[in-house]
C-alpha cells in the first residue's frame, strides 16, 4: 500500500509510458512535416513507418492502460494476435493502394 506522498511503482510505470506515448506522437509530426514547416509530406515510407508505431503504441496502451500486462496469457496472446491482424490488414491495404 502506498501514501498519498509516495505514488505506487504502477502509477510511476504509466507516467513514464504516458510521457514515451507522447514523445512517439510528437516524433511522428516531426517525420511527417519533414523539411518543410507547416506542409504535411507524406511519403512510402513515412506513412509505413508511422503505421507501424502507431500499432506499437497501441500494444503499450493496451498492456498498460488496459492492464492486459497481468492478464491470463491467453488474453495477452489475444491482443497481440489482434493487433497483428490488425497490422497486417492496414499494412497489405496500404500497398495494394500504392499500385
């Protein structure tokens, strides 16, 4: 149990991934805006990447946020099973428009 003062090492743990959630987000609008301020340019390879750290940012939120981190493993394997679906769907979506 822990007091008022002292926060608990979980409530540390979700700070310190909420504050990497963030840095990831704005590192995403860095690689977007690129050389030119105030212009979006997406590209291949940007908007691959992007896809694929969104989905990371997604498995932090759900093991953290959604506490599937001490879930049953079935559950955690579920998730990840889920978002690598998900990935592939959105990933094989994107190329066949890029032909």
């Amino acid at each position: 149990m822990h007091t008022p003062n002292t926060p608990a090492l979980s409530d540390k743990r979700l700070t310190l991934v909420w504050v990497i959630l963030s840095a990831i987000t704005l590192a995403q609008l860095l690689v977007l805006v690129g050389d030119s301020p105030g212009h979006l340019n997406p590209n291949a390879v940007a908007t691959f990447s992007i896809i694929l750290i969104s989905l990371f940012k997604v498995r932090l939120i759900i093991r953290e946020f959604m506490e599937v981190r001490h879930a049953p493993p079935w559950l955690r394997w579920g998730t990840d099973a889920w978002l690598a679906t998900t990935a592939v769907g959105l990933l094989g979506t994107y190329m066949i428009g890029m032909a």
